[in-house]
C-alpha cells in the first residue's frame, strides 16, 4: 500500500481521541489533547527527515522518543517522560491497526 493511500483513512482528531482512550489513566490527566497532536507531529517530522515510514526496530524507535524529547524541550512543550511518549506512539500503533488491521501481515 503507497503512504497516500496509507494515510487516506487516517483522521487526526479521531487519532487522538483513540489515543486518549487508550492512555492508562495516570497518563490521560497529565496530557492535553494539543500535547499529543504535538506528539504526533514531531514523530511524523522525524520519519519524514529519516526517510522511512514505520520500523520496528529498537533503535530506531529510541531515536524518535529521543527526538520527541528533544524537541519538546526546545519548544517548551510539555514535561513528557519517554515512557509517556512510548504509550502514545503505542496508542497511535493502536489506531493504525483498527483502521487497517493487522499492518504485519
């Protein structure tokens, strides 16, 4: 499947309210809605400048939590611990799934 006909069916809003839903709900009072769009958005700004899409490499998933973090400090944004940016990455790993099933296959 092409990334345009990948992310046809992939809705911001409806990404973060799934995400929020699946936050435990520890995270779901610590974060705003507008911190995971922020979330969402310097992990999209990080696979575009890496030039992949989706891995499911260990390393690679630690560089993008690493960049998050880096970014967020330097925007000022949020006090979010890799952890809390791990469960929303899951949480939008999630959502892709319930989209368009099992990606893996």
């Amino acid at each position: 499947m092409s990334e345009e006909n990948f992310m046809d069916k992939y809705d911001d809003s409806d990404a973060v309210a799934f995400i929020r839903n699946y936050l435990p709900l520890e995270l779901k009072e610590k974060v705003s809605d507008d911190d995971i769009y922020y979330i969402l958005d310097v992990s999209e700004d990080f696979y575009e400048q890496s030039d992949f899409f989706e891995t499911d490499d260990e390393a690679e998933e630690r560089k993008l939590i690493e960049y998050i973090v880096k970014e967020a400090e330097k925007d000022e944004v949020g006090n979010f611990t890799r952890e809390d940016i791990l469960f929303i990455l899951r949480g939008e790993e999630a959502y892709f799934e319930s989209i368009y099933g099992d990606m893996d296959e």
